[in-house]
C-alpha cells in the first residue's frame, strides 16, 4: 500500500470482520428477487448465480436459493460435468452465454442488493470519498472487465463503479457527480490485510 499510505482499505470480501461483509456476494441478506423468475427470491447473489446454471448432468438447482450459511454454494465442472451456460430464469428456455449472464444475471442483481439491502454503506462510503478520502476496496479478484471471462468478475469493481455513477448495464446509468477522489480496487491476501485501516465507519 506504499502508493496509497492514507488510504482506508475496506475488505469487501466474505472473510470481513465487520459490516462490510454485506457487499459480498455471498452475504444472505435474503428476499434477493431471481431475475426472470416469477415469484423466486434467494438468500445471496452468489445462490442465484450458481443456482441457474446448467450443466450436462444438471439443469437449475433451486435449492440454492435458501442457503444461508456463506458456504456449499458452488458448482463445479468436476462434479457435474460441462458447463452449458445460465438458464434465463428457473423456468426459462433459453440458455445465457457466460458474458451475457454476468450481464443479464450477476450484475442487475448485485445492483439490486447495493440499492435495496447496503444503501446505508453505499451513502456513508460516497460520503468519505467526497470528503477527500481513498478508499482501497479488497477482493480476491481483480478483474474490471465484464468481457474478460478468463478471470472471475470482480465484485469490488462494480461497488466502485456504482458509487462512481458509472454502474454498467442497469436500466439507466446511476446519476452521480464525477468524483474527484480515487476508489481503487485491491487483490486481498489471506492474510487479511490491512485491518488496522478498516471501515469501521461505514458499519450500520
């Protein structure tokens, strides 16, 4: 962090000590509305994501969407064999290609939970940055770009990009002011990095 000595690292992750953990997408905040499914919500983002997708030896798996525990929500190649893409709903017939499921499924839902269940973290974290602070967002992936399919998209990158006003393919672009501060995102080691500088401010 030597380019960054002042900043505050905010760890977004799952493994966050404090209310930060909210903007995982593993967190079970519950009542997450499943896109193109009438009448399904699940616990987290990450139970909609691995839910819909469907393999050569498995369609959907809704019971995914009521776990809660932060755990046992991937599906693997290993046990289910190849990967076909995401179903465009529970009960849908058409099948999502991976970048066109990051935008049709992971991105309007992580959205969906940043306006609906962390506004209040969302508000305190745009605050800071208007006040001339940099906040350093840690995740266990880096990776900005919704095309890249080679690397895990990461979900620090839309937390920045929705405080900034440039959140992609929602209905409409978020309406912010350009921010005159940095927001930068930041591979987490397992270590746990940089507790002494966590955002302890923006808990609820």
């Amino acid at each position: 962090m030597k380019k960054y000595p002042d900043a505050i690292l905010a760890d977004v992750t799952s493994g966050s000590t404090n209310d930060l953990v909210k903007l995982s997408p593993f967190y079970p905040h519950g009542g997450i509305p499943v896109p193109f499914s009438d009448g399904y919500t699940a616990s987290c983002v990450e139970a909609i994501w691995q839910g819909l997708k469907v393999f050569k030896e498995a369609d959907v798996d809704t019971s995914l969407f009521s776990n809660s525990t932060m755990k046992g929500l991937k599906r693997t190649v290993r046990r289910f064999g190849e990967p076909l893409g995401h179903r465009k709903g529970v009960n849908g017939k058409e099948l999502l290609g991976y970048i066109e499921a990051r935008k049709q499924i992971y991105i309007p839902t992580y959205k969906w939970v940043l306006e609906n269940k962390v506004a209040t973290i969302i508000d305190k974290m745009r605050k800071a940055s208007d006040e001339g602070k940099i906040i350093v967002l840690l995740d266990y992936d880096t990776n900005a770009d919704v095309e890249n399919v080679k690397k895990p998209l990461s979900h620090a990158s839309l937390i920045k990009a929705y405080v900034e006003g440039i959140y992609p393919y929602g209905n409409k672009p978020v309406e912010r002011p350009k921010e005159k501060t940095k927001k930068v995102t930041k591979k987490k080691n397992s270590k746990n990095e940089g507790n002494n500088l966590q955002l302890e401010l923006f808990n609820e």
